[in-house]
C-alpha cells in the first residue's frame, strides 16, 4: 500500500464509524449488550428442536420472573428451554466472558497481541488432567462436577503455579521467562497428554472431544459451580484496569504511575489464570475467543482496559452463544471447530490491517 493510500485509511478511520464508537464507548456497550440479548433468546429458542421465540421469552419470565403469563406452550417445550437450554446458553456466555477477560489481561501484562489465555500452559494442564481422568477407571463427582471437570481445573492451576515457579515466582519473573516457561511446561504437559491419549484406546474419542470443547455437558449444577470464580475473578480484573493500562506502557512507566509492578502483576496473572481454569474445566478448550474478541474491541475503542475488558466480556459471551448455536444445530459438532472456522479468518484480516501500518 502507498503512502497516500494509507494516509486516506487513516484519515477515513479518524472520520468514519469507528471514531464515532470510539467517542461514544457506551453506545457500543448498548450495542453489545442487544446482540447479547438477541443470541440469548436464539441460542434458547432454536436448536434440533425448535421453541417459538413467544413461547420462549413467555417460559423465561414466568419461570424466572414469575410473570403471570398465559401458557401456550407444550411442557415438553418448557423442560427443554429450562432444563437443557438455558444452562447451556449461560455457561456458553459465562465462558466466553471468561475467556475474552482472560485474553485481554495476558495481552495487555505480556504486552504480546497475540496472547491467549492458554500462553502459561493451562490448556496443556488441563488437556492432561481430563485426559488421565477418562483413563480412570472409576468415575466420581465432585460438588455436582465429573473426574473430567475437577481433573481439567486442577491440571490447569498446577502448569499455572508450575510456570510460575519455575518463571520465579511471578512477580519477580520478567515477561520472556514467564512466555518461555510457559512453553517449555506445556511441551512437558503436551507429551504427557500424548501418552494418556496413546493409552485411552476406545476412550481416544472422548479425549478429543474435550480437546476441541463442547458445551454439551452443560447443566445447572456445574453452572452455579462455575459462575462465582468466573464472574468474580473477571470483576477483580476489571477492577485493576488502572494497574494493567499502566503495565501496557511498561515496567518503568507503571512504577511513574504509582503501580506496584510485581504485585500487580502477580496478581493479575493469578486471576486471570484461575478464570481461564474455570472455563476449560466447564467447557474444554474453546480457541479463538481470547484470541480475537479482545481485537475487535481494541479496533472499536482503542487501547483502553477500562473500556476493553467490559466490552470483550459482553462480546465474548455472545460470540459463543452464537458458535455454541453453529455447534449444536447440524448436530453435536465441538464448538471449538466453529470458532475456529469464525476465529481464524477474522484474526487474519486483523493481521492484515497490521501489515498495512495501521495501529489498534
């Protein structure tokens, strides 16, 4: 591209929608949170069943609200919304947020666009973890969760603390240790990982079914599980988008700041990876999400973490409720194959406007 040509790009940027979202965050936020409502209610009504969005919406106040409203719906269409949709719709939006918090944070503390929340190992842990859990031969629960679940979170918390150990304890640890380490840890994990698989024999199936994350074990139970560390954990980051925009500008700037480096960091790290564990021990390992949606945001707001973490949390949500859609209706396809379909192209055009010389 010429230089005129990238003049013209720029100025029309300056000028066009996106100067305009980017001025006036909260109407995207209203936005978002309309496209959220709006994949809420398909992501319930549709499916190889499909509920009236009337009957849906009317099931969904009077079970939720207590609205008196007049049935005319079947009970069947009553036990499939409340039973099996709805749990799987917010754990898909639940994750998703999780997921998109998670990114922006290790984007923003390894100051590395293309982090995900799986840099420090967690998806080698917790692929590990589920993995020696199918090998198994007994099966438990465990606080309304299976082995696969509570094995999955732990592997992921020990690459974690694994990583940040041998980083040097995270805070005192500098961003090339720590992304090395964590390589070097999920290489060990992923060789394990092969091994389990090697051993699964008939069970092989299941393993990549996690693998690849699918939302159809989804229920109230490992919901009401799974909400508080993940909601709690992203408010906490949230609350922390002064440290991690100081961070973002780097070591010495943040300390100018009045940010205490090290134990912001650590802190951060902490949360955001424990939310990341959350997520995989509910859904598996879902691509993409931590990946692209914080992106796209950037792009629509800019830089800020103020701005950026609540917007990817209300897109992250959505765009899985509406992958998860993608997923279930021609059958009970991994939702991580659509995101990637989805994902994968949108992050190439992202990295095509980097090519180009135009900044986030």
């Amino acid at each position: 591209m010429t230089a005129p040509e990238l003049a013209h790009r720029r100025a029309s940027v300056q000028h066009g929608p996106l100067a305009t979202l980017r001025s006036r965050p909260v109407v995207l936020g209203v936005l978002g949170l309309v496209v959220l409502g709006v994949a809420i209610v398909a992501g319930i009504a549709l499916g190889t069943v499909t509920v009236a969005p009337a009957d849906t919406l009317g099931i969904l106040t009077h079970r939720l609200l207590g609205w008196p409203v007049a049935q005319t719906w079947p009970a069947t269409s009553e036990t499939i919304v409340m039973e099996l949709r709805v749990p799987r719709v917010l754990t898909a939006m639940l994750v998703g947020l999780g997921l998109a918090v998670a990114g922006v944070t290790f984007q923003g503390l390894l100051r590395n666009p293309l982090a995900d929340p799986y840099v420090l190992g967690t998806a080698s842990g917790a692929a590990l973890g589920a993995a020696i859990a199918v090998l198994i031969p007994m099966q438990f629960a465990l606080l309304g969760l299976g082995l696969v679940n509570v094995f999955a979170f732990i592997g992921a918390i020990v690459a974690v603390v694994l990583v940040h150990q041998i980083a040097g304890g995270g805070g005192r640890s500098t961003l090339t240790s720590l992304l090395l380490t964590g390589y070097a840890v999920g290489s060990l994990l992923a060789a394990g990982l092969a091994l389990a698989m090697y051993l699964s024999g008939s069970q092989l199936r299941q393993i990549f079914f996690y693998l690849l994350g699918s939302l159809a074990g989804a229920d109230w139970q490992s919901l009401v599980i799974g909400l508080p560390v993940i909601v709690v954990g992203s408010l906490l980051i949230m609350l922390r988008s002064r440290s991690l925009n100081g961070l973002l500008l780097g070591d010495e700037t943040a300390r100018h700041l009045g940010v205490d480096v090290r134990r912001e960091r650590a802190i951060l790290l902490g949360l955001a990876s424990l939310v990341t564990a959350a997520a995989v021990a509910l859904a598996g390992l879902i691509g993409f999400v931590g990946l692209v949606v914080p992106h796209v945001v950037r792009l629509l707001v800019g830089p800020n973490a103020r701005l950026v973490l609540p917007l990817s949390a209300i897109f992250g949500g959505a765009f899985l409720i509406v992958a998860d859609l993608g997923a279930r209706i021609p059958g009970e396809l991994p939702v991580g194959i659509i995101t990637a379909v989805i994902g994968a192209p949108v992050f190439v055009l992202l990295l095509r406007r980097y090519r180009t010389g135009y900044q986030l």
